[in-house]
C-alpha cells in the first residue's frame, strides 16, 4: 500500500472516529432521540455496515466474535450515549481517549513493563491533567457524565486489549457488533417509559453506525497494517482535537482554560508515554470513539 493512500485512510478514520461525538452530542442535545434508542440504532446500523463489509470482502462469514468483548463494547456504547446528555464534544472525547489509553497503559504496568523517565513524567502529567479536569468548579464537568464516559472509556480499553490478535478485525468486529443488538435491545426495553424518537435523532444515529462507526473501523483496520505501532498510537491523539474543532465550529462550544490546560496535559503526557514507547507497544486495535472512539 502506498504512502499516500495510507495517510489517506488514516486521517478519514480518524475524521471518522471525531464524527461519532459530535453525531452523538447534536444528536442527544438537539433532537428528540433518548440515549438508549441512539444505542440501539447505532449498534444495529454499525452491525449491518460491518457484515456487508465482510461478506462482500470475501472475508468469510461475519460471525466470529466474542460475548465478552461484546459486552465490554456494548457497555462503551452506551456510556458513551447516555454521557453526551451532559457533556460538550471536546470534553467526552478528551475524557474517553484518556480512560481509554489509562487502561491500557495500566494493563501493561500490570503485566511488568517498565516506563523510562520521560514516560513517567508524561504518565503524571496525563493523571494531573484528568484530575484539574474533574475537580469542582465552574467549568468542570457534569459529574455524572463525567462517570459515565470514564467508565465508557475504560470498556473500550478492555475491548480493545481482547481485539488484539484475535484474526481478522473487520470480521471479528462485524461478529462483536451482531452480538450487542441484543443487548442494546434490552436496554431500550428496559428504558421503555423514556424512549423518544424523531427523524432527525434516527438520522445521526443510523449515521453515527453506518459512517462514522462501521466504515471507519474497516477503513482504520485496513491503513494499520501500514502504520508502525507508534504511529498507530500516536495519530489516534487527533481525535479528540478534531473532535474539540468540530464541538467549536460546528455545535457552538467553547474551549475554556480548564479545558484547553488539561487537553496540553493529557495529551501531552500520553504522547510522552507513547513515544518514548520500547520494546512491547500498547494494543493498537483501539479505535475511539472515541472512542473513538
């Protein structure tokens, strides 16, 4: 694969993976769609994308997958749903990629990897930054949005370090994503008395799976293996940046110092840990959200 096309696939994921915050808040803030309906029809839609992808690939069946990564994805989804009820673009995303890349980074700590100087200096500065975050005050966000993407952020982390080598990504994606409709379905039932629909909310959610869930996965999954693993790891600190673009000149938000000083920190400080990056790299199936997702 070329150059060029690399460096195209790559940044049309992570447009992609921004799209999905700023789907979901526009969505959640200015439809009439409720969090676990946006759920349902965004795992559904991300369900059916993935399967065409992988039956039209020749891939095989679209089968393959896991009921525990399953789980840990729908779980992701759905905090990440039910958190942009309250929670701006730029800080959902920037909270998601940080409990995202702190759990895996925690994973490897856990399994013995030792961190050089510089990487635990960025390590501090990326804890420093998450806390100014969420520490009380004007600017700070809504707690329990914050809970919840945090909690979003660390699912997709564990779904992300049981993705790794596990064959091959579109197909098991496609299988993890068929296994969640279920489950989302059970959310909405069991969210009933609040379910809420119109036009408009459907349209981003279906978008949401389709685009910015679905074909941006295929389409991550299909420039990293001519990515190196740190610049795999590094690109994906894009995301909430576009993500904060797209909350500024399209939804209307506003980058306050709060925000902006802990964006410096916790990116910053993961890079440093990234970058200086030896001998065993982090997983990077990791496509947030953020999170991208």
């Amino acid at each position: 694969m070329s150059l060029a096309r690399v460096l195209s696939l790559t940044s049309l994921a992570m447009i992609a993976f921004a799209c999905n915050s700023l789907l979901c808040r526009v969505a959640l803030k200015h439809t009439a769609i409720d969090p676990a309906s946006f759920t349902a029809l965004r795992l559904s839609a991300g369900a059916v994308t993935l399967w065409l992808i992988a039956a039209l690939g020749r891939r095989g069946r679209a089968g393959r997958g896991h009921w525990a990564s399953a789980l840990a994805l729908f779980v992701y989804a759905a905090g990440f749903s039910f958190a942009y009820v309250s929670l701006p673009a730029s800080m959902g995303a920037l909270l998601l990629f940080g409990a995202v890349q702190a759990t895996m980074i925690a994973r490897g700590l856990w399994l013995g990897e030792r961190l050089g100087g510089l990487q635990l200096l960025g390590l501090a500065l990326a804890l420093a930054g998450l806390v100014g975050l969420l520490l009380p005050g004007v600017s700070a966000p809504p707690l329990l949005g914050a809970v919840l993407m945090l909690s979003a952020g660390f699912a997709w982390g564990i779904y992300s370090l049981r993705g790794k080598d596990t064959g091959d990504p579109i197909r098991v994606t496609a299988g993890n994503f068929l296994r969640t409709v279920p489950l989302a379905l059970v959310l909405s039932l069991l969210m009933q008395g609040r379910a809420s629909l119109d036009a408009a909310g459907c349209a981003a959610a279906v978008a949401s799976g389709v685009l910015a869930s679905g074909l941006g996965y295929a389409i991550w999954y299909t420039a990293l293996p001519g990515l190196r693993a740190t610049t795999a790891a590094s690109v994906q600190l894009s995301v909430p940046v576009l993500a904060a673009f797209g909350g500024i000149t399209f939804l209307g938000e506003h980058l306050t110092l709060r925000l902006g000083l802990a964006s410096v920190a916790i990116l910053g400080g993961i890079a440093l840990v990234i970058l200086e990056k030896r001998p065993a790299p982090l997983p990077q199936s990791f496509a947030p959200a953020a999170p991208l997702d």
